[in-house]
C-alpha cells in the first residue's frame, strides 16, 4: 500500500507540472497575440500620421500658392489705383482749363463740373451724382466722358 501511495504521490506532481507547463504556454501565446495585436496598432496610427502629414503638406501649398494670388491681385489694386489717380489728376487740369475758357455766364456749369468731379473722386454711382445735384443721368454721363477726354 505504501508504494500504491507513493507511485500516486509521483503521478500526481507529474500531470501538476505538466499542467502548470500549459499554463505557461498558453499565457506566453495570449502575449504573443496581445504582442501582435499593439504592433498593429501602432502600424496603423503611424499610417494616419503619414497621410496627416501628407495632407498639410498639400493644404501648405495651397496656402502658399493662395498668399502669392492675394500679393499679385494687391499689387495690381495698387496699380488700377495709381491710375484712378493720374486720370483724376488729369480731370483737375481739364476743368482748370474750362474754368479759364469759359465766360461768367458758364460759371454755373464749371461748377456743376466740378461738383461731379469731386463726387466722381468719391466713388459716387451716377444715380447718386445725379439725385445730390438734381440734374439727369445722361447730364452726368456726357460731362464725365467730357472731363475723360
């Protein structure tokens, strides 16, 4: 009976080592997925990292290209401008000119011309010109492609 005891005492810490030896190897599978399983992870976020990248990049360069458009059609406010300027300028010494041709009795029209000039300067509509001086859309138009020429 003793050695039934003890060839069942054997047995036993044989089939609990064989059992610990699955443990571990099952808990070193499961590491081994939970391993697999991060890496992927971190595979794809360094992917979404790539295309954000990708993207600002393409977004920087749109900006770029929309910065140099803004300077360019700025640069050529500045020219249209300019130009306002010297047409304007060049109205100032045509209605000087009127002023010294012209008789007393057309005093009132050098002033009516100059009126629309300086309202002209001001970015005034014609509809506008005309209601503040109480003439016709036509008067305005004729006496401003006057002052043009």
């Amino acid at each position: 009976m003793l050695y039934f005891l003890l060839f069942l005492g054997i047995l036993l810490i044989l089939y609990g080592k064989r059992s610990i030896k699955r443990k571990e190897e099952v808990s070193g599978e499961a590491f081994q997925e939970i391993l697999l399983e991060e890496q992927g992870k971190d595979r794809k976020a360094l992917l979404i990292n790539y295309e954000l990248k990708t993207q600002l990049l393409t977004i920087q360069d749109h900006l770029e290209w929309l910065v140099s458009k803004i300077e360019h059609l700025e640069e050529e406010i500045k020219e249209i401008k300019q130009e306002k300027r010297r047409i304007m300028e060049g109205n100032e010494k045509t209605i000087e000119k009127v002023f010294h041709k012209k008789s007393k009795s057309n005093d009132e029209q050098a002033q009516v011309m100059e009126k629309i000039l300086k309202l002209t300067k001001e970015d005034k509509s014609i509809e506008e010109i005309a209601s503040i001086l109480h003439i016709g859309k036509g008067e305005v138009l004729f006496i401003q492609n006057l002052l043009r020429k």
